[in-house]
C-alpha cells in the first residue's frame, strides 16, 4: 500500500539542463524515479547562434528514455540582446511543450519546478491554464541577499515575474534556509509556505578510499569550483599566498572547476606568485573528481554567496574536512565534527583557518564525516522528503 501512495506522476521542469548544465537536475529527477515516482522531464534547452550553430538550427521535439525517467527536449532559440525577451520566450514555449505532453501522455499530479527564473514562472502560467499545483524548489545564490552583488543580480523587470512564480506556488522549498528571508521579503510568503529540503549527493560514487598517505608529503588543500566572482576563487589564491609564507608545514593547492585553466586565471596565480604550489585542473569530470578527493587532504570552499554547494557534499562522501566561508548556504553544512567556517571576501581570515586545520586535521575522523553525510544527504533522504511533501499538498494539507 505504501508504495502505491508513492507512485504519483510528477513533471519536473528545470530552469537549465544538458548539455547546458544542469546535469544535477537529471541525477535528481532519476532519484526521485528510484524512489517510486513516475517522473517525466520537460526541459527547453535554451541555446545561442555563438553557443552551437548546429544546435542552433535544430527543431523539432526529442524524446528519449533515461534511467528510469523521460526527458522531453525542445530547443529554444535565444535573440542577441534580448534578455526580458528570451525569458518569456522560454517561458512560452515550456508552457507548450506541457500542452503537448498532456495531450500525448495525460497530466501529471504535480510539476516540480527547479529555480524560479524560468522554470517557476512557466510552471505558474501553466497552473493559470490547468490549475495542476507545483512545487518550486530555489537553487540560486542570489538569494541569499548576502553582500551587494547578490542584489545587484536581480533587474527591475525580473521582481513581479518572480513575485508571480513564488505566489503561484503550492509550496516553495529552499535548498537552504538562507534563501527563504529574500523570497519571503519580494513575495510576502509566510514561513509556512516554505520547506528546506537539501541537495543530495551520490554517496555511492563519492566514498572514501583507504590509503596510506605520505605525512612528509605537502598538505594537500582542494577546491572546485568555476571561475567567476561568487565564487571567490581570487580570495582563495591570496589567502594561499599568506599561508604558504606563514606555514612551517609543506602546503599544496589543487583548484578545478571551468575556467581555472586560462590564462586570466593563470595571471592570478602568478600575481601572488605561488604557481609552484597551485596546480590549476580545469574542468573536472566525476571521475577526476572523485580522484582528487581522495588525494587530498581538506576541501576549502570560499565563495562570496553560496545557495547551498553541492560539493562540499561530495567532499563529505570522501571523508575530507571542510573550510567554507559563511555565505548562506555552507553555514548549515558546515558543522564543528566536519569543518571550519570563516569569514567571506577575507584573505586573512581564510588563511588563518587554512593554517587552523592543518594543525587540528587529527581530530576529523573521515568515517564520522561520510556518516554525518549519509545521515543528511543521501539520496533515500532527500527524495524521502520530496515524497512527504507532495503527498501533503496533492491532499491539500499544504496550502
């Protein structure tokens, strides 16, 4: 009986999706199939002249089986300098692409829209048509409404699309509590149209690997992440400067993630002088990640603003200990058995956690950390939660 309660039909429209990122979406969705759902994607892949010309000029619909769900893809063709444009270009033909699906497959008992910008609006427009209930979970950092640039994020022209998303809305789960205060503020939601329901990770693939490591070898320090401001990858190479001059100990850091390999970033590491001890990667693949996790010593995460951050996560699966800056997200990761906190945008400060953990690394135990992991995100967890939530609501106890 149990698991016919679970089997609901549920359409999962995400606000981006491969090849154009978005690959956690995917992983989610299957998750959430693997748990009993029925779950059918419906994703617009939005794509410019400049991105893929041969994609570009494709047309038509694709639909393909994939580990237990369906994914439906259109592509959507974005116009140079357009932005407000191509958004509610996007929103309109997801919104038709959810006609079509229901004339071909029957409707769904729930959508789960991933982010507000776009997929919570489409999800909106088509509740105004179908009246089915959705569910918008919120994934980006710019709410956490940390620092000015967050803010500076947001144009005049996205609050009453965004207000008309989050309003519409069953329900609204955050995948920290860090962003409910922003939404709460540009929609005037309550607390209780709010859930925070984490990410997840696969602690199958991301495990620890029993090794015997060189201590007379340097103390191994990696981050990943891509190259742009939020990220503070620039804070990070400052504060690695400070440390290696301060530390009696060896100290090596290995950075991947998009864009740490060009030359621009390169520039960074040799203004500060350290391209002996940095090692730049690049993009990463799973395997690679997982390879450097299990080399390394501590994960060091040093975003301005950060949603959540899925790869602290991961790093967790590995055993490594944790340095992340308080930047909205990572505080509700980060906790006394498995890391260190720190101040964001503060070469000084990081640096001297840096140094703080390679003097106390004895006393994080790698098995205690996977399990605090296990016990929070896994995938039984998470997608646990999700079922309870959609039960409530498709019996109109959460409205």
């Amino acid at each position: 009986m149990q698991q016919e309660e679970k089997r609901y039909k549920v359409v999962v429209i995400p606000s981006w999706y491969p090849p154009r990122g978005g690959g956690f979406f995917r992983e989610h969705s299957i998750a959430l199939a693997e748990a009993g759902l029925e779950v059918h994607v419906l994703a617009g892949i939005e794509t410019g002249l400049r991105d893929d010309p041969r994609r570009y000029f494709t047309s038509g619909k694709q639909i393909k089986a994939c580990f237990g769900i369906s994914e439906h893809q259109r592509i959507i063709r974005r116009i140079p300098l357009g932005r407000r444009r191509n958004a509610m270009i996007w929103v309109n033909r997801v919104a038709a692409m959810y006609a079509e699906f229901c004339k071909e497959f029957g409707h769904p008992d729930i959508i789960l829209a991933h982010s507000s910008m776009w997929a919570g609006l489409a999800a909106a427009r088509i509740k105004q048509q179908w009246n089915t209930p959705f569910v918008i979970t919120e994934h980006r950092g710019r709410f956490t409404g940390i620092g000015e640039l967050p803010g500076m994020m947001f144009k005049p022209w996205q609050i009453p699309l965004l207000r008309e998303a989050f309003t519409s809305a069953g329900h609204i789960v955050t995948v920290s509590r860090a962003l409910q205060a922003k939404i709460g503020e540009m929609s005037n939601i309550e607390a209780s149209g709010f859930s925070c329901i984490p990410n997840m990770t696969d602690t199958d693939f991301f495990h620890i690997k029993k090794q015997n490591k060189n201590n007379k070898g340097p103390f191994t320090f990696l981050s990943v992440a891509n190259h742009e401001p939020l990220k503070g990858l620039d804070v990070l190479i400052r504060s690695f400067a400070i440390l290696r001059e301060q530390s009696r100990h060896p100290v090596r850091l290995i950075i991947g993630g998009k864009g740490t390999d060009t030359p621009s970033f390169q520039k960074l590491v040799h203004q500060q002088n350290v391209q002996k001890d940095v090692i730049c990667k690049g993009f990463l693949n799973r395997d690679q990640l997982l390879l450097q996790m299990q080399r390394a010593d501590a994960f060091v995460l040093p975003s301005r603003f950060e949603a959540f951050g899925i790869v602290l996560i991961e790093a967790m699966a590995c055993g490594l200990p944790l340095i992340a800056t308080r930047s909205g997200g990572p505080e509700e990761i980060v906790t006394e058995e498995c890391g260190i906190l720190c101040e964001p945008d503060n070469p000084g400060s990081l640096a001297g956690k840096m140094q703080q953990m390679i003097h106390t690394l004895d006393r994080y135990q790698p098995e205690r950390i996977r399990a605090l992991c296990l016990n929070r995100y896994s995938k039984k967890t998470v997608t646990g939660a999700y079922i309870r939530l959609f039960e409530k609501i498709l019996q109109n106890q959460v409205l």
